[in-house]
C-alpha cells in the first residue's frame, strides 16, 4: 500500500486531522506527509478546511464535513464562535436582520456558512445557510422570512403593496417544485460555484441576436393578446428605450483607463455587472465591478456585490451615484473588505 493509500485510509477511520498526526500514522517526516495530502487535495481525493488548528488546516475526506464541527470550539475567537452557534440553530440568518461584527464573523466562517442571494421584488438580498442544510430545507426556511415580514408588513398602515407582493425569481440552478402560494412564483439559491455556470451573460449574445429575440417575444406577446377582449393589442414593432445608465457608467471608467470587458444589465438603469481591466503599478487587474444607480446604497447592496465578486474570486469596484449609508461605510472600513473598492459615479444621473 502507498504513503497516499495509507492516508486515505486513516482519514477513513480517524476523520478531519492535521499533518503532524497524518506523518505519524504513516511514518515519515511532516514536510512529506504535508506534500502528500497538497497532491491529495490537488486531485480531489482529500479537502482542506478554512479552520485553522494551530495555524494548520484540517485535512478530510468528502462526508466528513460535519466532523469540522467539533474543532470549532476551541479554534475560533469567542464573537465568530458565538456566530457560528446561532447559524447552527437558526439554519438561516438574514444578512440585513444582522449587526455588522456578526455579518463579518460569517464571512470568515466559510467552512460552516454558504452564502445565498435571493432576488426580491428586483433586489437581490443575502443570507447564510449551515453548510449541511439543504437547498430544499433552506428554500422552505427564508420563505417563512419572507412570509413573516410581509404579514407584518401588512398589520402597518400604509405598508407599500410590493413588500406584500415579493416575487423571488431564479439567477441560478433552484428547485423545480411548485410555488407554496401565488405571491411567491419561485425561490433560487444562488451560492459559490454556480454563477458563472447557470447566470448567462448579455454581453456574451450579439446586439442583433439580442434584439431579434425580443421582438420575439413581443410578437409572441401581441398574439396571445388576440385571445383577450380586454388587452390591447401590441405592435409588431416597439421601440426599445435604451439604457442611458451604462453609458455613464462606460464614460467614468473610459476616464479612468478602466477597459469594460464584458458587461450586464442586471436592471435597466439601475444596476450593471461588469468584468473590467484596472492597470496598477503591477500590470492590468480583473475586478467585477457592480454599478448602481440608487438614491441611497447600504450595507445589503455592498454585501451582496461583494459575494458575487468572491464566488468570481475577483476583487470588488463598487460604483454607486448617489450616497452610502453610514452602516455601508463602516462595513467597508473593516478587514473583511479589504479587497473592495468604492467610487462615486458622479455622471450617474
């Protein structure tokens, strides 16, 4: 049996460990059970934790992930440690229900909490799973937010009609089964490893392609109203208005030197995603830029732009025109974000 058989098999029956325990078992010098596990881990046999133990990671097999669980006591700071608890119980946590030490703690508990973006009534809103609950657990979980808040929001006077009305719609792989009631059609998961596998990008369709497609559909459109006596008929031809963000957002970078090198209209005039090239002293850098055009952005629009950069592993250029919340602000001073920039579009309105 080979040095890396043996590993397997002891991590078969011991579970999550780190080097020095694996060159014991085996008999050899740390270096060289270390060098063992990083090709192990190279070819997808083995998994290395975020959790240090002693500055070290454990090292485990595919299954063993509720294993980990056990290390964290006495291996994480008491506030991350504190976190992790409430997300074991809660099963999900609502990122913009959270104080902002918390909402740090979960990005640094990457081996026990999955970020989500949920899209609601056209904003996108992030929250943490325990890492061994379900995509169906999890998708039935924050609909009972979601119904919470909006049964709340309906016992306040004059509660706007749309916070009643929240429609989740799909940006990644979800579940196929049907809506629980009519004010909610569909609920998606969106977590790291799936948005550059299942969200298309605009920029990568032809202009005219992209045109064709929805005449398509308004054609479609104008002969299922022939059906109805009481819709109006569309034309064949509707003039498409443009989007006028886009180009403001393209000059501000075009005065930078900032090259766009794909682009996406996630809402018309109000948000964009771009894959961008930034020259610095060490040559051009990819960032994944998200542009907004809000009168007000705060820590969930922050959040979320950040997590879709991390899940791209790039870094973050976040462009708002208007103002950042002071919450927004503060969150952005901490070292969880020191790989984010921010810039104010002035040419944004």
């Amino acid at each position: 049996m080979s040095d890396q058989d043996k590993i397997l098999y002891f991590l078969k029956v011991v579970g999550p460990t780190i080097p020095s325990k694996v060159a014991k078992n085996i008999g050899t010098e740390i270096l060289l059970a270390s060098a063992h596990l990083s090709d192990l881990a190279a070819q997808g046999k083995v998994k290395i934790s975020n959790l240090k133990i002693g500055g070290t990671p454990l090292y485990y097999l595919a299954g063993q992930e509720e294993q980990i669980y056990h290390f964290a006591a006495g291996n994480l700071n008491p506030k991350d440690f504190q976190v992790l608890e409430i997300l074991k119980q809660q099963k999900i946590l609502r990122e913009n229900s959270l104080d902002l030490l918390s909402r740090v703690a979960l990005r640094s508990l990457k081996d026990f909490a999955v970020p989500l973006q949920v899209t609601v009534a056209g904003d996108r809103e992030l929250f943490w799973k325990w890492h061994l609950l379900s995509d169906e657990e999890a998708s039935s979980n924050i609909k009972q937010m979601l119904f919470a808040r909006e049964e709340n929001s309906q016992n306040i006077p004059g509660a706007a009609a749309e916070e009643s009305q929240s429609t989740l719609q799909s940006v990644s792989q979800s579940s196929s089964s049907p809506p629980e009631t009519e004010k909610i059609s569909a609920l998606s998961l969106e977590q790291e490893g799936s948005l550059e596998e299942n969200q298309e990008s605009l920029s990568e369709r032809p202009e005219d392609e992209l045109q064709e497609k929805i005449e398509q559909v308004l054609s479609q459109n104008s002969q299922n109203s022939k059906s109805s006596p009481k819709t109006k008929r569309i034309p064949k031809k509707v003039k498409l208005h443009e989007d006028n963000f886009l180009p403001s957002a393209a000059q501000f970078l075009a005065a930078k030197e900032i090259v766009i090198q794909e682009h996406e209209i996630v809402r018309k005039n109000a948000e964009i995603n771009l894959l961008i090239k930034v020259p610095s002293v060490v040559g051009v850098v990819t960032y994944f830029c998200k542009a907004k055009k809000k009168a007000k952005c705060d820590e969930g629009d922050v959040s979320a732009a950040y997590m879709e950069a991390q899940i791209k592993k790039l870094p973050l250029l976040f462009l708002y025109t208007h103002e950042l919340t002071k919450r927004a602000q503060e969150m952005l001073a901490t070292e969880a974000f020191q790989n984010a920039l921010v810039a104010k579009l002035e040419r944004g309105d």
